[in-house]
C-alpha cells in the first residue's frame, strides 16, 4: 500500500497553468491543421492533379464533366463558358538543381478600363534564382525599350504581351513576351508570372501594408484619374497601403522618368519580402492563408507546377538580401529617341546591346548561363567544365558500369572512378556535388532523365569527384552496341 501511495505523489495533478498551456497548443494546431487542410484542398493557383471540394471559392469546376454537387447535394449551375484560350506553352519539369529564370509580367490597366483590346505589360521584371549558389537576381526592363519582337519586327516591349494575346500565339501574351525577352536579353526563361494590379493592391491591404524609404518628395495617383492625389514626403520610411503602394512602384513623374518607377519597383518587392518572411508576422499570415490563396487564384496566372512553386519558395526564403542583385536597363544603356507608331509619336529607349550584356552578366554571374561559353554547343559546354565523373552499377548485369564508362569516354566525359553499388535501382540517378550544370544537363539528355527525383542535389566539397552516375535497370537496353 505504501508504494502505491509514493506512486501517487510522484505523479502530481497537472497544474492550472500548464492544463491551459496545453489546451491552448491544442485548439492552435488543430486550427492550424484545419487551414492548411483546406488552403491545399482547395488550390487552383497552379497545376495540380485531383478536382477542389465543393465548398473551395471560384467557379465550380469539374474535369470529369460530371455534374458538381453543393453541400446540400443538387447540382450547382455552371457558369459562363469562357473564351477559348490557346494552350499554355509546356516547359520541363525544374531539376532542382539548374538556374530558374522567372518573367514577372504587371499588366497596364488603362487598357482594361479604356476597353482597347488585349492589355499591354506595364512592368517586366526578370527574376534568377540559382540553387547551387544561395543568390539570386532581378532585373527590371522599361516599358518603351525597342526591340525585335518575333514574328512582329521591331516595337516597343510591353506590347509583345498584346501582341501574343490579340494574335492568339501558342502561350499567348506570356509566351510571346517570355520569347522577346529570352532573346533580347539572351538568357533561357522557364516560367512566367503574370499578375494584374487589382490583385497587388488587395494582396498588400491583406498584409497590412508594407513600409519603404521614401528618398524624394512625391505626388501619387492612386486611381489614375487625378482626383485623389497623395504627396509623400522625403525622407525617411513611410507606410504605404495597397493603393498608394501601386501608386508609388507606378509613377513616372521624376526626373529619371521609367528608371526611377523601376527602382521603385524593386524596392516595393524587397518591402514585401521583409514582411512576408518576418517570424513575428507569421502567425497572421498563416490565418490569411484562405483569403491569399483566393485572392492569388483569381488574380495571378503562372505555367509554375505546384511542386516547383513550393520548392522556389522555400529555395527563395532561404536567400538572404546581400545575396540578391538588383539593376535596372537605364538611360546610359540606350538612346532616346521616337517613332510613329499607330499613328501616334512615340518615345523609345533604343538600346545599346554592349552595355546591357555588361549588366546582364553582373546580375546572372560569370558562371551563369550568360557566360560567352554559353553560346556553344551542348557537348562543347559540357567537355569545357571538366567534370568528374563515378559510374555505379546499381543492376545486375555484369560489368555494366565499365561498359558505361568506357561509352561516356567516347563522348568527351572525364571518367576517373568506378563506383560501389549502392543498392538495386529500376531508374538511373544522377547525384551533383559541385555545380557543374553543363554537365549535368548533357546527361540528364543522354540517359533520358524525365524525372526530378532522379537528380540529387548533394553539394560536397570533399568529394572526389563532380557528378555521379548509378545506373539503374533503365539504361541495360539503352547502351549502345560495341560496348
């Protein structure tokens, strides 16, 4: 009996403060859980396999055709078809290990409201993230810089997004600017983001605004009529609400004219990344989590998959501020000039390909895709990194990792190891310990690798090779004869 009771006492009654401690923990996890639940449930931003429950906001959507149920069970009327829209342009799958070139498209809305057909871009801005590193890039393109637009000669920028539109081009808007673009600035682009202004101004009200330094005295437009002007003053930070911040990354009414709405720009989206990535914000953010992904669904339109979304974002929110460049095509990059266009004069920035190739190089890095060695060709690339090379067998075929070494010699790669097996595999991998992406593309052509699992980022200094190859039961019948 005397044991039970010394039982009793070592096992105190929880106290008051720690029952309330752990009810509380309680409710916020399952709240939370909830909202994610239903955040992941309901998601149409990106491509996503699987049809959202009948409670998600938007248009009741249905693949299947079969008729959609409401939560009292009779079917919900369908909406008005839409326009017919060309197919999205398809790009690869993102290896994760590869520089990720993104085109952020802001379309103008006096176009929308004068009713004038397909809407102009008002601001292209070319993000670069580059995995290996931890940096990442953006570079803002005025809107009056005159280039060749295929198919179309020469015009000003931001009309390739109409352009694309009112033509009904593969890709539409986005894919004919994302085409201008990679030409002009010659870099390849894998994805495009395209957001409309309604969408920005309701997305900073939801985070309560955003705060930036003001460096010169200004007069903001919010609406664009004339009749609501705001002055800010200089200088120091101000706090700006979702219409005043548009208005703010907007105007043009400086002295640097187009230069100074870009760096304003830029600036805006360095705010918004300080607010969105402050641990004491986060719990309101999680709570807004619905309301932003309604608001992003309807407003924001991407070729992005669901899968390189997440993985650029938490690839992004791990890039500190001094590890992120910025520069903007300026006057000293080009010459002014004007033509006649649809009647009408019009200013232009002809640009000066030298001095934007030298900005363009400063921003992407030496070793980026921007590098003179980049324009060779696929082999010349890849023999010019001299990588390394293991090749595992990770099959039962004998000898198969000799046999591929001795092939991949014959193409120019730099075999210096035979590796172990490191267990059987059905799909050949391909592991990175160093950023040697020339190579690592060449062989993800040469083995026929169509799937992000089958590329492992594993960046190792001491490793005594650049790349290793473990061949799976996939590349047995695809070794060439006579070897």
């Amino acid at each position: 009996m005397k044991k039970i009771f010394d039982l009793a006492r070592r096992f105190k009654a929880p106290s008051l403060k720690a029952i309330v401690f752990w009810g509380a923990a309680l409710i916020l996890s399952l709240g939370l859980f909830a909202a994610v639940r239903s955040f992941v449930a309901c998601w149409r931003l990106t491509s996503l396999p699987g049809i959202p429950l009948p409670g998600c906001p938007g248009p009741a959507v249905n693949p299947l055709g079969t008729p959609v149920l409401n939560p009292q069970g009779t079917p919900v009327a369908a909406s008005a078809p839409t326009p017919a829209r060309p197919p999205e342009i398809t790009y690869p799958q993102w290896d994760g290990g590869s520089r990720v070139n993104v085109l952020f498209i802001g379309l103008d809305y006096r176009d929308w409201l004068a009713n004038e057909g397909p809407p102009r871009s008002d601001t292209m801005i070319l993000f670069t993230i580059d995995p290996i590193t931890k940096s990442a890039g953006m570079l803002s393109i005025p809107r009056d810089l005159w280039v060749n637009i295929p198919g179309f000669n020469y015009g000003p920028i931001n009309t390739a997004y109409a352009l694309g539109e009112a033509n009904k081009l593969p890709g539409g808007g986005p894919g004919l600017a994302m085409k201008t673009v990679s030409q002009f600035i010659g870099v390849p682009l894998q994805y495009y983001a395209q957001v409309d202004f309604n969408t920005f101004v309701a997305f900073i009200n939801t985070i309560d605004g955003i705060d930036v330094y003001v460096e010169e005295d200004l007069v903001l437009d919010p609406l664009g009529t004339g009749l609501d002007h705001v002055k800010v003053t200089c200088c120091g930070i101000r706090h700006l609400d979702g219409a005043r911040a548009l208005a703010y990354a907007r105007t043009r009414k400086t002295q640097g004219g187009d230069v100074d709405r870009a760096r304003r720009q830029q600036q805006v989206i360095f705010a918004i990344r300080d607010k969105v990535l402050s641990p004491e914000y986060f719990p309101d953010l999680f709570a807004k989590a619905p309301q932003l992904y309604g608001m992003f669904s309807a407003g924001i339109h991407t070729n992005m998959s669901l899968e390189d979304a997440i993985k650029l974002a938490v690839l992004a929110r791990d890039i500190p501020p001094q590890r992120i460049k910025s520069g903007v095509i300026d006057y000293s990059m080009g010459i002014l000039g004007n033509v006649l266009l649809n009647g009408q004069n019009k200013s232009i920035l002809k640009p000066i390909p030298d001095k934007i190739r030298v900005l363009r190089d400063e921003i992407f890095t030496s070793g980026g895709p921007t590098s003179p060695i980049a324009r060779g060709q696929p082999a010349e690339l890849m023999k010019s990194e001299g990588a390394r090379l293991r090749v595992t067998n990770n099959t039962y075929t004998p000898q198969l990792e000799a046999r591929t070494g001795n092939y991949l010699l014959s193409q120019g790669f730099n075999v210096t190891e035979l590796g172990r097996p490191t267990g059987l595999a059905n799909q050949t991998v391909l592991v990175l310990y160093s950023p040697k992406l020339y190579t690592l593309r060449y062989l993800i052509s040469l083995f026929g690798i169509s799937s992000s699992s089958q590329i492992i980022i594993k960046p190792d200094p001491a490793s005594t090779v650049e790349v290793e190859v473990r061949l799976g039961n996939d590349w047995v019948s695809k070794l060439p004869a006579g070897y």
